[in-house]
C-alpha cells in the first residue's frame, strides 16, 4: 500500500505557505520555479478533483493539463453559483419539480415526486451530473454537520410522511444556496429549519411550566453545530449550567402551519441569562427583557445575538476549521497548527466559507506536492459509490421521465442503503461519521464488491435489469485510454494498464495489474484461458463482457476506497 509523503507537512513548506498565502488567491506556494509551475501531472490533478468532488472523469484528466487550468478549475468550483444548476445537470433537474403542495399542514402520505426515493434521487442526481461539484460536496458536507433525519421529523411533526419530506427538502436546498457562503447563514439556515426544529424538539422547549424545557437542541448546537464539548481538562461548556442557559434562550422556537419558522413570546424566556461565565468560551450575558412586550421580536433578537456569539467564539472557529481540514486534507494523523491558524485568520465576522476553502486549497498539506501516493483519507459512501460511475463515464440515459430515472439509480441507492448511507436517514443528530476507521470492515467491503460485480452483471441480465444501472461503454473508454497512451488494444496488458492507470495512475501493485489482465484473457462464460482480444462470431459482447469485468474488479481493490 502507498504511504504518505512526509515532505507535504514538513516545517519549511508550512512557513512558506504561512508566509505567503491569500485567501482565494490560490496560488500555491510548493517553491517550485516558473517553468515547473505551469505543468502539472495527472496523477496531481486527479488528486485535486478526488477531493474537492465527487471523483474526476476521464475528460478532467485529459482536458487539465496545467497549473494554470487548474488553478482556474478550482477558481470556478469556489466561485459556483448560489442558486440554479449547471448545464450538466439541469436535464436532470427539470425532472424534479413535484407536484404542487396541498395546503399547509401537509398532512397525509407522500406525494409522487414529494418522496424520500425522490429526494435522495436529486442528491444523487447532482452529485453524479452537476459541473458545480464542490457546492455539491459542501452541501453534503452540512447536511451531515446540521443532520437530521425523516423518521424523527416526521415522528414529531405529526403530520404525515410529506411534511417530513418537504421540510427536508427544503432545507436541503438551502444547505446548498449557502454552501460555500459563510457559517453564520448556514448555523441560522439550520436553526430556523422546521427539519431541525422538528429534529432536535426545539418546537416543544416552553418556558412556561405548563408545557416544559427542552434541552435537546440547546445541547446539540454547542457539542455537534458549533463550539465542540472540547477537552475533558477544559471542558467549552458545562452541562448543568450552560446548557440550562443555552434552552432558555433557545425557549420558544416553534414552526408555524405552514413550515416557517415561528417564536411563541408566550414560551420564551425574558429573564436575564448568563452563560459560559466558567468555561474557555467568551461569557455571554443576555440582557433581561421587561414586560409587556408588544412582539415576539425581543425573542428572536435574543436568539440571534446568542448565534452571532457563536459564530465569534474561537472555539467554534476551529472545531469548524478542523473539520474542514480533516475532510479536504486527510484524517489521518493531528490537523498542522499553521494550517489550523491560517483557517481560523480567514473566518472573518462570519465564517467564509469560501475564503477558508481557498486558504485549505493553496496549502502544501492539501496538495500532493511530491507527485507520491499519498493516502490520507477513506471516501464517505456517496463519493465512493458515485466516483466510480463518474471515472466510467456513467450516464443516467436522456432525461425524459423522473420514474426511469429514478429505476436507474437503482444499483447505487441499494449500497447506499446496505451500507447505511443513504441520504436524510441517519438516525441520531451526530450525522454519519466522517472518519476514514469508520468506513472500513468486512461487510462494507464485501458491499462494495457486491456494487462492483452488479456492474458486471447487468451487462448479461434482462433489459429490465439492465435498466437499473448506469448506462455505459466500458470497450469505447478502453479504447479511447488506450490510444491516448500510444498503446495496443490488441495487447491484453496494454488495455488492463490503461485500465488500472486511468483510476489509479501509479497508486497499484504488479499483482493488481496482474490480474486485471488475467480477467481479459479468460473467456467470461467458461474461465479458461482465451486470447485477447477474443474471436468468434460473439467476440464483440465477448469483449465487453471481459472489459466490463476487469473494471469490476478494479473497483473492489483498496485504492477504490481513497478519497
């Protein structure tokens, strides 16, 4: 297996990028010299895509050759736009416009199109087809840091199976407007969602006896959305005072009919409040509201100072800057302190999201300076499972009905569900773990291979089962890797190390590529040995057949799984 390269996180290189780097500016500064600056190789630009998206197609590699092409395509990805959708995708996209709403309060079972299968479809859909593929990784992103699921939602809402899923929905898309936007919008776009409220039972935190605290939201929102509970020496907040504090701020937060937010004054606590007065957090003092109050305005006035002192608090700035770190950077061993410094300078009154990004993208911890294999982190499910469509050349067919399209993302959902990573589903509020240990094991392998085979498989099977995969042509991505190479298709070792190469460029093993070739020279339905390319009158589906299952076992070695 690959090991890191020490040279990206050597003292030197982080003075360096300390000393030099700008927000947004992206340029690197590795100490390369003009001339070596211009040329990138394309093992480097496959590791900027794998990180920074849903994995790279074969046009990425070939068509971004340089520092400069890359720099821009990184300079767009920071740069998407907040709303619509990109060229690649709004096909797509024109498909998921359900059908209009009943009036609020949406009682009553889903709707054809206001559907869990459908709103985890237009994820998918995105994350597969959207040229704007960090917005679409960041939304992922916060939807696990602000998670919520449907069950609960709807289970509290009580108000059927649509209402859970509009309210998720909705709040989906906002996650995606503020994507690369700033913190405070995103911690306040959460806040007010009905999905959280919902979630997290703020709905029922009333300060009046009569009704009852709640303190659930109130403890989330410091240990999972914003401080961290920080060390045990030096706990950010204590639980049986600041916590207390925090619901009675927090006290009436309702959702209206309609799924707005709302904020009953008659819940809401108008005492005066103190809170973190003994912990590393900056105190927070909420002055007292006399009554009679003429609005609930004093109420959401309150609310908003407490989330604006959030947002400032340092150790809110680096929980969130850490996260990041270890997500585009790598989770394997502690986040570097200047790293960490040049983050947390970049966050600005309110968290830019997009400046941090740009500060993660210049550094030589983010770029694979040396050009060496270097693992630092195991992909989540959806990059796992979507990457592999999107090296392939994966294609959901022409855009013309939402139920074909939604049969055709049959293989994917179905690991996604067998490895409990389907979107909108995770049953408690710490969202899916993101660490590179807990993507590992046995059963997750093995269904992953099972993936893997399945796309083997339904070149063989029924239209009707074929018909739940992605479409593509693994002999025309063969041939077209083969050629840009100067190589042989008739040579079986030509074709399986354009195969292995275009995945995983010098990150495999001779063992690997031993037997990526050994898959194209066994006839598929016998397993005995054949030469390649095959011959006889069924030689054409011959050849795909073994194409389809050299490729099938390249998705099954380890280095499939490195983001």
């Amino acid at each position: 297996m690959p090991v890191t390269s020490a040279s990206l996180r050597s003292p030197s290189a982080c003075r360096r990028f300390a000393n030099a780097v700008t927000p947004l500016a992206l340029t690197l500064t590795l100490g390369l010299d003009a001339a070596t600056a211009q040329s990138v190789s394309r093992e480097e630009v496959a590791h900027v895509l794998r990180h920074t998206s849903y994995g790279p197609t074969p046009t990425q590699l070939t068509n971004i050759t340089t520092e400069p092409l890359l720099q821009a395509h990184l300079t767009a990805q920071l740069n998407a736009p907040t709303t619509g959708y990109s060229a690649g995708a709004q096909p797509y996209m024109s498909l998921f416009a359900p059908e209009p709403l009943p009036p609020p309060p949406y009682t009553g079972g889903a709707n054809h199109g206001w559907d869990r299968e459908t709103l985890r479809a237009k994820q998918i859909v995105l994350a597969l087809t959207s040229d704007y593929q960090l917005r679409e990784l960041m939304t992922e992103f916060w939807e696990r840091h602000f998670s919520t699921g449907i069950d609960k939602v709807k289970a509290t809402a009580g108000t059927g199976e649509l209402a859970a899923v509009y309210y998720e929905w909705h709040e989906n898309d906002g996650f995606r407007q503020r994507a690369l936007g700033n913190f405070a919008d995103l911690l306040e776009w959460s806040m007010e969602s009905a999905a959280m409220r919902f979630y997290l039972d703020s709905n029922t935190n009333c300060s009046n006896p009569a009704r009852g605290l709640n303190e659930n939201y109130a403890r989330e929102v410091l240990e999972l959305h914003t401080l961290s509970p920080g060390p045990a020496a030096a706990p950010h907040y204590s639980n049986d005072v600041d916590i207390p504090m925090v619901t009675l701020i927090l006290s009436g937060m309702i959702v209206n009919q309609d799924g707005s937010p709302g904020y009953l004054a008659a819940c809401h606590d108008f005492g005066p409040k103190v809170v973190f007065a003994n912990s590393p957090v900056p105190q927070f003092n909420a002055p007292g509201v006399v009554p009679p109050f003429q609005t609930d305005l004093n109420a959401a006035r309150e609310m908003a100072l407490f989330r604006d002192h959030l947002v400032a608090a340092p150790q809110t700035q680096a929980f969130i800057c850490t996260k990041l770190i270890e997500y585009f950077v790598g989770d394997h061993q502690a986040v570097d302190p200047t790293l960490l410094t040049a983050c947390t300078n970049a966050w600005g009154a309110d968290g830019d999201i997009k400046a941090i990004l740009g500060v993660i993208f210049a550094s030589p911890q983010f770029r694979n300076a040396t050009g060496a294999p270097d693992w630092t982190r195991v992909s989540l499910p959806m990059t796992r499972v979507v990457s592999q469509a999107r090296i392939l050349e994966g294609s959901l067919g022409p855009a013309t009905l939402l139920d074909p399209l939604l049969v055709r993302l049959d293989r994917i959902t179905t690991a996604l569900d067998k490895i409990g990573g389907l979107p909108f589903a995770f049953p408690s509020p710490d969202g899916y773990p993101a660490e590179s240990e807990a993507q590992i094991g046995t059963s997750v392998t093995w269904i992953y291979g099972d993936y893997a085979g399945r796309i083997y498989a339904d070149a063989l099977a029924s239209p009707a089962d074929q018909a739940r995969n992605l479409i593509y042509d693994p002999v025309t991505l063969l041939q077209t890797e083969v050629a840009r190479r100067n190589l042989n298709f008739n040579l079986a070792g030509d074709v399986a190390l354009s195969g292995i190469e275009l995945q995983f460029h010098s990150r495999y093993s001779t063992a690997d590529l031993n037997t990526a070739t050994a898959f194209l020279t066994l006839d598929s339905q016998t397993g005995l040995p054949d030469v390649w390319p095959p011959t006889g009158p069924n030689a054409p589906t011959e050849q795909d057949h073994r194409c389809r299952l050299m490729l099938a076992f390249l998705n099954t070695i380890a280095q499939a799984s490195e983001k």
